[in-house]
C-alpha cells in the first residue's frame, strides 16, 4: 500500500464508511442495482467503501457453464461495471471476498488482479502463511500525524463447508493479533481502535437475537440450521422491523 495516498480523516474529525454487499452479478450489473449504488453514493458521499463479498454470482449457470475464456469476460465485465462507478467517483475502496465469489470457476488470483487494475483499491493479497485471500489492514490517519486512528481489518471468510460456512482459520485469527499489537507498539503500547470487515458473520451474532412464535410482530425466519424458527433482536428498547 506503500504507492497509495495515506487515507485521512477530515479535518472536521469525520471519515465516512460506505458498506456494499451481495450484488452478486454475473454478466455485469442490472440496471436498477446500478440506481441505488448511485443514488447511496449520491447520498451519503463517502470517503471510502468496503465491498464485502458476492461481489460476483459465481454460482450462476452462466458462469459455471461457460467456457474459462466466456466465464472470465463475464466476471471481469461485472467488476468493470461495478468498480467503475467507484472509480468514476474517485472513491477509494477495498475488499472481501465471500462465499459466492469463491464459487466462480476463475481462480481468486486472477479475480483479485482485476480489482488491482483500479489505483484507489486499497486490498493488498495475503501476507505468506495466512490461509484465505486479501486478509489485510488500511490504516485511516487523523487529519495530521502519522500514527493512525482507525485501522479497517478486512478478512476472507472463504467458500463454505457444504451447506454451512466455514469459519476462520487459527492462522488468520494469528494474524490479526500479531498485526494489532505491532500497530499498539506503534502507538506506544495503546491498541489503535478497530473495524473487521468479513463476509460471513460470526456464530455469535445468534446472541443478538431472541426466539419467539411465528407471526410475532417483526419476527423474521431463520434458515438452514434455523429454519422454522422465528427470531426478533433480543433488546426491548430497540424500534423498527428489526430494531434497526
């Protein structure tokens, strides 16, 4: 990342993060995906987005089907499309992949290499010994000085296990650790706050919710594993169809 411009917050103290996921196209981007990234984008104005994963359809016939030469075109002219109005923009970004990228039948390698064409992609492939692709860190630096305030973790969740997911590997969990204390040595011993960006989210987070019968209000389903079940956020004092 050493050829990138640093990353600053304003000088006002703010830094604005967009999330995109799941667009999961396969032969380029529909029509009204492409309205509302734009209209977001017109929206919020962010100073940097974090793709997280499905960025292509990897499991669609067309692509499984095709020849490698046709099934390449394919997911090259979805991320040219999609990362395009991103570069349009100038807006810097980066990267995770998830399960249905990994399902494509183009090497990560070579998916990764077409993000790198774009200058203001800040993913950077994973150190030797770290299971996975693109596990790696972008540092955001207050308005003036040169130790960060925020350090964005971006890992790779993989391609999953049958029906299920698969988790992280011990040595990426390793990595992690190893990078936010070498960041904390950095900064005097004080670890530097933190997001972790990841497909795939973590077991735990069925700890945010709470069972109820079906037809509770706000109630949604579960699925596979959950399946039949019907959950709500488990905190009263949240508003909305999920407590959003």
């Amino acid at each position: 990342m050493e050829d990138k411009p640093l990353l600053r917050f304003k000088a006002d103290g703010t830094f604005k993060l967009m999330q995109i996921s799941d667009v999961q196209d396969s032969e380029g981007i529909r029509p009204r995906t492409k309205e509302l990234l734009n209209a977001a984008l017109d929206l919020e104005r962010p100073d940097f987005v974090v793709l997280t994963g499905d960025q292509i359809r990897g499991y669609g016939l067309k692509l499984q089907l095709g020849s490698y030469e046709r099934t390449y075109a394919a997911v090259e002219q979805t991320l040219k499309e999609l990362l395009g109005i991103l570069d349009e923009r100038g807006i810097p970004f980066t990267f995770t992949y998830g399960n249905h990228d990994h399902d494509a039948p183009i090497p990560m390698e070579e998916q990764t290499r077409i993000y790198q064409r774009y200058p203001l992609c800040y993913a950077e492939e994973s150190p030797a010994g770290v299971p996975g692709y693109n596990n790696h860190v972008v540092p955001i630096y207050p308005a003036q000085g040169d130790t960060p305030a925020l350090l964005l973790y971006c890992m790779d969740s993989h391609s999953g296990l049958g029906f299920g997911y698969a988790p992280l590997e011990p040595e990426q969990v390793d990595w992690y650790r190893e990078t936010r204390d070498a960041w904390a040595k950095e900064n005097g011993g004080q670890p530097i706050a933190s997001m972790l960006f990841q497909h795939v989210p973590v077991e735990e987070i069925n700890e945010l919710y709470r069972a109820v019968p079906k037809g509770t209000k706000g109630a949604l389903e579960g699925y596979r594993n959950y399946a039949g079940k019907f959950y709500v956020l488990d905190d009263e004092n949240t508003t909305g169809f999920m407590g959003e």
